[in-house]
C-alpha cells in the first residue's frame, strides 16, 4: 500500500463511478430492450472501458508506478462503498431491491472483473510505452 495513494485512487475511483451511474441512469431513458436492468447493465458495461481508461489515466498521469492489479482492485473496492453508501439507498432499495439481491447478482461481480482488467490493461500499456520511449 505504500506505493499507492488513497487520496488519488478516491477521485479517480468517484469519476469512474459517476461517469458509471450516468450511464446507467441514462440507458433508462432510451428503452431498446424488455429488461431496463439488463439494459442498464449492457450499458454500463460497455461504458466502463472507456470510464475506466480515463479514471486510470487520471491515477497515473502524477507518475504513480503502483500495480495495475492493484490499482483496479482498490478502485472497486471504493466503489463498492460508493454502492453501498449510495447506489443502493437511493437508486435499488426504492424499487425493491436490497443489499443482498445487488451484492449477490452475478452481473455485479463480472463488472467487478471488467473494471479491474481495464485499470490492470491500462497499466500494462502504459509500461510498454514508456519502455517503447526509453
């Protein structure tokens, strides 16, 4: 932990997180498919990769040399307790959902995977060009 810093991993974490509920939120308002939920989740899965890129590059560009792996596991761990603080309060619980049913969807954890495997790609591709440069 001592190469990596909390503060910046907390704000590149929140953009992430933000720029994911917005387009979440977002989807809802273009119904294409039956299921709103599985819509939304198509949609903030496809809007992670470029969500995560940017919080990663946000991270990085103070010249950080932390481990991808890490970095993307620290980044979901903060958003969890964005979704646990927010998310679900406001956003699940009103529609009948709970703690347990969001924790426990499948979808939740593949999200989870995906936006790690971006923080971690991101870091691999910026150690090969800056070794490319050198």
């Amino acid at each position: 932990m001592k190469d990596m810093n909390i503060k910046s991993v907390i704000i590149s974490s929140l953009i992430v997180w933000t720029l994911g509920v917005i387009a979440f939120i977002a989807s809802s308002f273009v119904p294409v498919m039956d299921d709103p939920n599985l819509q939304g989740n198509w949609t903030l899965s496809l809007a992670l990769i470029p969500a995560g890129l940017f919080g990663a590059h946000i991270y990085y560009r103070k010249g950080y040399k932390t481990n991808g792996f890490k970095l993307g596991l620290a980044m979901f761990f903060v958003a969890i307790c964005l979704d646990v603080l927010i998310t679900v309060p406001l956003f699940i619980m009103p529609h009948g959902g709970n703690y347990i049913t969001f924790f426990t969807d499948p979808g939740f954890w593949l999200l989870g995977v995906e936006y790690v495997s971006v923080v971690a790609a991101y870091w691999q591709i910026e150690k090969a060009i800056v070794v490319t440069r050198s």
